[in-house]
C-alpha cells in the first residue's frame, strides 16, 4: 500500500510537468503528427494542442495509458519482479490524469489572476467601499424607522379611522365606487 501511495503522489507530479511542458510546447505531439498524417490533415502552426495539453478527458487517458504500457512493458524486461503491477499501473495512470487536470487548474487560475491583477485590487476596494456605505445605511435606516414611528401617530389620522370605523363596510364600498 505504500508503494502505490508513493507512485500515486509521484504520478500527479509527474502530471503536472508533463502539462505544464506541453504547455510551452508541443513539438513531439508535432512530430507524431507528421509521422501520421497526411499533409492536408496535419495541425496547423498556430495550433497548441498536445497529448495531454488542450485534449479531451478520453484521448487524455488513451495517451496516458499508451504511454505507461510502453513503460511497463520495458520497465518488465529490465526488472523481472512481479510486485502488484495491475495496481501500480492503475495508481500511475489515475494520479497522471489527476496531475494534467490540477497543472490546467492552476496555469488557467495563474493566468486569470496576471490579466486581472489590478482589476482585482479595485473590485476588492469598491467590495470593501460598498459594505461600509451598506452599513451605514442600515444603521441610519434604523434611526429614520424610530423618526417615523414617532411622527406617524397623530390624532388628525386617529380621527379618520374612528370616522372609517363608524360607516358600514356598504358605505366604505359604495364612497370607493365599488357598488352602486
């Protein structure tokens, strides 16, 4: 068990430099590429896309795969000892595809984080700018309700209550033009 932990940790490190290698070029994905294809189905220059870098989750885990069999059947003929192979082999290719997806993470977030920058600093200040005036608002709402609760008790409106109170709910109906 614990030599599978210890592939699995160095399987997602091995991931992300793989991502991040691919990432800064693809010239062996470019390579393969002309070996197999014809020339009007080559990628073109400007496209970045590599075994693991701008793929899809399925050809990730086929490149992956393809490549740990390779290793495993040399790694076979050099070093005969059969220890748990199925599951270093399952450990190595799980933590790889785990290591291509955090690499994506934090290149994408690295990224996002360099072209917002100082964006970020003003939307963190106006956040900050915003909630003082907010409670401020709230504090002075609260002042205003006590004002207003005081000053809509006059007797003027206790009075046309007491008027509303003494006709029948016909004769409110009928002064609204309800009835006829």
């Amino acid at each position: 068990m614990t030599l599978e932990l210890i592939v699995f940790v160095a399987a997602i490190l091995f991931g992300i430099l793989l991502y991040w290698r691919e990432s800064n070029g693809n010239g062996l994905y470019r390579f393969v590429d002309k070996i197999v294809n014809a020339k009007h189905l080559q990628m073109k220059p400007e496209d970045k896309t590599g075994f693991v870098f701008k793929q899809k989750f399925l050809l990730r885990l086929v490149y992956v795969t393809a490549f740990f069999i390779a290793l495993m059947i040399v790694l076979k003929f050099l070093i005969p000892i059969n220890y748990t192979t199925i599951s270093i082999f399952a450990s190595s290719i799980v933590g790889t595809l785990i290591g291509t997806y955090v690499a994506n993470f934090v290149l994408k977030s690295g990224k996002i984080i360099d072209e917002k920058g100082d964006s970020l600093e003003d939307i963190v200040t106006d956040t900050i700018e915003k909630g003082k005036d907010f409670i401020e608002d709230l504090t002075n709402k609260e002042k205003d309700q006590e004002v207003e609760i005081e000053e809509e008790t006059p007797t003027e409106e206790i009075d046309d209550l007491k008027e509303q109170d003494k006709k029948s709910a016909r004769e409110r109906l009928k002064d609204k033009g309800y009835l006829k």
